[in-house]
C-alpha cells in the first residue's frame, strides 16, 4: 500500500510500560546477581525481599499493528489491525498475615480489531470499531499454604484455576462536530459489552466519554502546530470512583518540526491529578515516544500515586 494513494501502515507499534518501585527492583536485583560469594548473595537477595515489600510492581507490553486506507469514496476510512497486551502487576508481603506472599493481578489480551469512519460533512464525522478478543485474567493471593501445595504443580494451578479466560466482542461508536476557530467537540462510546469478567478486578466496562479540542497551526521555524484537548471519560461512572477528577483529564502537544525525513513534537498534560508529560521523534520509517503518567493504586486519590514510564516504538508509513 501506498501513503499517496491513502494508506497507513504500521508494522510494529510495540508499547513498554513500568513503574518507579519495578525499575528499583530490577536495578536492585541485577546488583545481586554480580555478588559472586552465594553467602552474600543470600543475605542481599533477602535484604532485596525486604526493601520492597508492599510495594506495587507493574509491567505492561501491548502491540497494535495495523493498515488503515481510504476507501474510493474519500470521506470513508478503513482500518484493520492485530492487537496483543500484557498488563501485570504484583506486590510482595511478609506472609504471615491473611494477604500472604505475594498478590498478583493481570490480564493478557489478544485479537482483531477492525474500524471505520465516515466524514459527512467538513464538519462532522462519525465512526465505528468492533473488537474480538482472547483474554485471560488473574487475580491471586498466594500464601506460604498455598504455594507449598502446589509446589510440584503451580504451572498446572495457574492455568487450569488461577487463570480465568474467555471471549469478548465489543464495539466502540464516536462522533466528532468541527466548531469555529479550530475547536472540535467529541463523543465515544468504548468497549460496548465490557471486555472480561464482570465479578473480577481486571474487568474493563464500556464507558461514556466527552472530549473538547483545539488544533492551530503554525509557519514558524520551530512551531508547526498545537493541540490541546481536555477529557471527561465514564460519564456513567462505569468503574464507581469516587473522585471525579480520576475522570477527567487533559493535554497540549506542541509540534516542533515536520518534515518529509524527521518530525518531532513535545507534550505535557494532566492525568488523575498527576502530571503526564512527553516527547516523540520520527526518522523516516521509525518513530520513538516517551511518556511518563501516574496511576493511583490507593483507595483514594493522591493516597498512593504510582509513578509510570511508557516507551512506544513504531515502525510504518
């Protein structure tokens, strides 16, 4: 397929995500690794233990490769792509109280996703996606009891009952309605049907969602355009928070330079009463971004801010 001819292609778009408490235990356990007395390595890996327990650990890699073209009617878009993610989190105990060893919670998804969209006017636009998705999910407490029975056969455990998996068809629906000025007001409706489990943690709900934004351009050296949007998303409260402004959040993108072999652009934003801020640079084919954001792993927000790294690496044209 061809970009003159109205086509995008992305042949990797991979997505890397930590958090702060993961990196430390990773940098901390490669420190105990190059301990070569086994007697300090011992002690080092039980100090290591102790640093981190009751800190939560996450990990998430996520692919969407895709193809996306205009159609021969150029106000209709087509886009069909293969979606794999992994989203991991864990936390250790002591073990000698009711929340054991170790409490891990994840979810693995895998499918097709297939969109469309449809411009009927130069100022509004609708359209439309189906997803069909693979998952599996686990939400587990693992005590010294528990891990003791199945110490010959955990891999067996976590997969026939640890692990909870299925199918789920969802869809997503959006109109946007261009206003004056550069201003667009938008509307979606995400995962229609709910992806997983209803009674488990990992389960994802539909939710409602209103957008506002604003695009200029510029002919400057160093400024070719600006964006910035501010959100509200769940506006049933699908995932019951209390806090309202976990729902809302926003951003401005500055595009710095755009030309045929590079392009570069710098972001800040909000996100759950935290700051998210990042950059992304394309060479040709290739396109790098960094973003960091926090996530509230507490029962309220601002308890416990859970600071996140997100690299994203594309390949496409």
């Amino acid at each position: 397929m061809r970009v003159e001819d109205g086509a995008e292609v992305k042949l990797i778009n991979l997505s890397i995500s930590t958090n702060s408490d993961a990196i430390d235990l990773i940098q901390d356990g490669l420190d105990v690794q190059d301990i070569d007395d086994k007697n300090e390595q011992t002690l080092a890996t039980i100090d290591l233990i102790n640093k981190h327990l009751g800190e939560n650990n996450h990990f998430e890699v996520s692919n969407f490769s895709y193809i996306a073209k205009k159609l021969k009617n150029k106000n209709v878009n087509f886009s069909i792509g293969a979606l794999t993610s992994l989203n991991l989190d864990f936390v250790a105990h002591r073990g000698f109280a009711t929340n054991g060893v170790i409490d891990v919670q994840g979810i693995i998804v895998g499918g097709i996703v297939a969109g469309m969209s449809y411009v009927y006017t130069n100022k509004i636009a609708f359209g439309g996606g189906v997803k069909y998705l693979k998952y599996g999910s686990m939400q587990e407490n693992f005590t010294i009891g528990k891990l003791l029975e199945h110490k010959d056969d955990l891999d067996t455990y976590l997969q026939d009952e640890a692990l909870k998996d299925g199918y789920s068809l969802v869809f997503d629906l959006g109109t946007m309605y261009k206003l004056k000025n550069g201003i667009q007001v938008g509307f979606s409706a995400l995962n229609l049907g709910g992806i997983g489990k209803k009674d488990h943690i990992t389960y994802i709900p539909e939710t409602y969602n209103l957008g506002l934004g604003y695009i200029k351009k510029y002919k400057k050296k160093f400024l070719k355009e600006l964006r910035a949007g501010i959100d509200y998303v769940d506006l049933t409260n699908e995932y019951n928070r209390d806090d309202k402004m976990e729902n809302l959040r926003g951003g401005l993108e500055l595009l710095i330079w755009n030309n045929t072999l590079t392009t570069f652009s710098t972001s800040v934003g909000f996100y759950k009463g935290e700051y998210t801020a990042g950059f992304s640079a394309r060479l040709t084919v290739v396109e790098i971004s960094f973003t960091t954001y926090a996530e509230e792993v507490g029962h309220y927000l601002g308890q416990q801010t859970d600071r996140r790294y997100l690299v994203n690496v594309t390949i496409g044209w």
